[in-house]
DNA sequence: ATCTATTGTTAGACGAGTCTAACAATATTC
DNA sequence: GAATATTGTTAGACTCGTCTAACAATAGAT
C-alpha cells in the first residue's frame, strides 16, 4: 500500500474519522476548527477527495467516508495512535507534544519503522526483567542522568547466581 | 531556537553542509544531485537563503554557509544523525530506511523527543543487565515474537537470588 | 584562441494548499 | 414567515517549491 495522498489530505480524512468517531455532525466547519484552517479550504479539499471517492459530500449536507475512504483514514488513525502511544509511554513525552509530533511524523515514516515502533513499545512492556520494568528503569535515568542502582545491582546478582 | 526554515531549506542548509564535509567543492549541481532537484531549483533556493544570511554564493562561484548557516545547518545534521541512529540502532532497520525516515522526519520532530530518543537510545545501550544486552533481547523479540529464553530466565534467577 | 561541452542563471509556468472577499443557502429567532 | 445569524461556496489572489526552455558564463580540448 503506498503512500498515496499528501500530509494535508490525510489530515483530513483523519479529522473526518475522528469526528466521526466522536459522535459529532461531521460539517465544514468543524473539520476547519479542528484543523485551523479557514472553511474554504475544507470545501476546496473535499471537492479534490471527493473527486477521488474518498469522501461523500453534497453541497451545504454532512460529510462522509466511502469505504475505500474510511480504509484510508483509519490507516492514518492507526499510524498516529502507534506514535503518540510510543512517545508518551516508552519516551516519557506530555501528552501535548506527543501529539504533535504524532500529527506530524505519521505523515512520513515508513511502514517498516513504524511497525517496529510498534514492537519496541510491546517489547519494552512485556520485557519486565523483574520487580522494575524497562520504562521505570528509563525514566530514572532520564531524571538522574545515570542507570540506576538496581539496575547494576541485579547485573552482579544475576552474575552471581549463574555462577 | 524556534524552527524557522521550512523543510525544503533545511534540506539544501544540510546538503551544502554534508557536501562541504565530504571535501567536495560546493556547487549547483553537486547540490542538485544531491538533493534530486534541477539547478534552477538550487539557483532559487540559493537565493532565499542568501537572502537571508544563511549562504554565500557570488553566480557561477563556490557556495559557502555563513556562520549563521552552519549553525543552522549542524543542527540538522545532528538531528538527522540521531534519528538515522536511533532507527538503526534500537529498532534495527535497514541503513536505507534508517536514513530516509531520518530525511523527513528530521524537519518535523520536536526537540523533546529528538532529545529523549537519544536518551533513551545511550540508556538501551548503557544498561546490558547481564551479558546479553537490550538490543540483542529485543532483536530476538523481533525475529520470534516472543520474549527471549534467557530473559525469563534471568528473571527468575534474580528471584532465587534474592530470596 | 576558438570551439564545444558543461555548468549556472533567468524567466515564466504549474500544482498544491492556503487565504480573503463576496455571495448563497440554511437555520434561528422573534 | 420575514429578518437575521450562521454556515458553506465560489472566485480569485498569494506563497512555496518545483519544473522546462532559453540563454549566459565558465572550463576544457584542440
């Protein structure tokens, strides 16, 4: 499946889809409060995804998905969630900026990074290595700039008792 | 430092820089192949980024970054460097992949993640816990999707040991 | 020193995406 | 149900970054 619409199309079926899924009338204007753009250039994108069957849209109604649309949407929804799942909890990122970058970089990586983001994020969860998991180890380094204490001291018990 | 070049100029800031550290002499059409553009296209953006202080470039000579645009251009360079690298390195991908994530993402990722990816990428490799490090666990994971043997293992070994 | 090949520039078109201004349709209110 | 407010559309301008075509400068070869 290849990356066939660009970062500002994308953003609009993802505004779509989460409107959508929000429960809310989907109308022009919503979709431009959510994306901070001026109505016009909802109309003017709906005319160009609708021109693709992306979208189902009359003039002055609601706005819909297709089929081959909401596929599409969701695919950005799923790219984004893996992302700004991976950096608030394996990163440690606030939310506010997670998203961000999320809304962002969900444009541009590639399958394969996004897929082992994905497996990093699993792996470091499931990986607990004991009482301290992976994450906790993490965020102690980042707030003390150095590994912690448990952390070497399992490496020597660990040692010890394959000894 | 607020971002305040747009993709585009970022990446000729970034190839003049690389081009310049390679040894070769800077010119239209290293940058254009380089980048994958026409010469007008570099003759133009030359001209912006002149414009703004960031290149000096007299027609038909060398183009040289002032120190303004070197500084500039260094941190992009640092930013693609550490997301080649984390790519590659935590998440094992393909240099070639690595790099071309690296390309796009590098003009769009905030400060805050960039910083904690490169965190947490020194924190993976800086605490093996035992003989087998982060890294090789997790490329295990990848390649059976499951939790490696030794990494249950040792958990349980640690529990014995400090029972 | 001239002729030719290469490199670089200028001019202008184009596509994508945004905007403002003006107008049109729908909703709301009295 | 007419007046008004809100929402949506059209038309057209603008920016950004690219391109092609045509022309200009420099470098290399004979």
């Amino acid at each position: 499946m290849v990356r066939e619409q660009t970062a500002s199309m994308e953003d609009y079926l993802e505004a779509i889809a989460n409107l959508r899924e929000e429960g809310k009338a989907v109308r022009v204007k919503q979709v431009s409060q959510v994306l901070h753009v001026k109505m016009p250039s909802v109309t003017s994108a709906l005319k160009k995804l609708s021109g693709e069957g992306l979208v189902r849209h009359e003039p002055y109604g609601y706005i819909e998905l297709t089929s081959r649309g909401d596929k599409a949407a969701k695919d950005v929804v799923g790219r984004h969630k893996a992302l700004s799942c991976f950096f608030s909890q394996a990163l440690d990122i606030d939310p506010g900026t997670a998203e961000e970058d999320a809304c962002k970089i969900e444009h541009v990586i590639s399958r394969l990074s996004l897929e082992r983001l994905t497996k990093f994020l699993q792996f470091t969860q499931a990986c607990p290595l004991g009482e301290a998991n992976f994450s906790k180890r993490y965020k102690y380094y980042l707030e003390h700039g150095e590994l912690p204490e448990e952390c070497l001291l399992r490496i020597s018990k660990v040692k010890k008792a394959s000894e």
